[in-house]
C-alpha cells in the first residue's frame, strides 16, 4: 500500500481484522537513499515503518523507489531483502 504522494508522519492501516491482521505504516521519509540489485534512489525513496499492535516492538523498513515500488525491506535484525530484478 503506498500513496500517489506519501507525507511524512502519516500513519495508515493496511489491514484491519481486529485481534487478527492489523498492519500499518508510518511514512518516515519521502527523501530516503538506499539500492537494491533492481533498484536504487538517492534522496527519492519513500521509506515506510511498518508494524502491527499485536507484535509491538516488532517492524520493517521498506523502502520505495520512484517508477520500481519497493525495492528493499530491513527487519529490525538488519536482515535485508532486497529486489533482484525489474523489468518495465
């Protein structure tokens, strides 16, 4: 779930099964850098906290590059999935 022009600080539901799926995201930042083997954006990326009410303290970072969508997760262990190929 992402908008067509993301604010910062905006938190949104992208589930809502109450006790059951509750996910949502924070925008964090709309000028983020990060790569990927399929992407990258250097102070374009929408970066995205996302985390549910039923597992607190646990979250990902996701980040969005302009035309791609998302082109990297980081887990809050560092773990990083990454995209590996885009095609248009």
């Amino acid at each position: 779930v992402m908008f067509r022009n993301p604010t910062v600080g905006v938190t949104y539901r992208q589930e809502q099964k109450l006790a059951d799926a509750e996910d949502a995201a924070r925008v964090q930042s709309i000028t983020g850098t990060e790569s990927s083997p399929a992407g990258s954006c250097t102070g374009t990326c929408v970066v995205t906290r996302e985390f549910t009410p039923l597992d607190p303290g646990n979250f990902e970072l996701k980040y969005y590059a302009p035309g791609i969508g998302q082109i990297l997760e980081i887990e809050p262990d560092g773990t990083r999935t990454e995209l590996v190929e885009f095609r248009h």
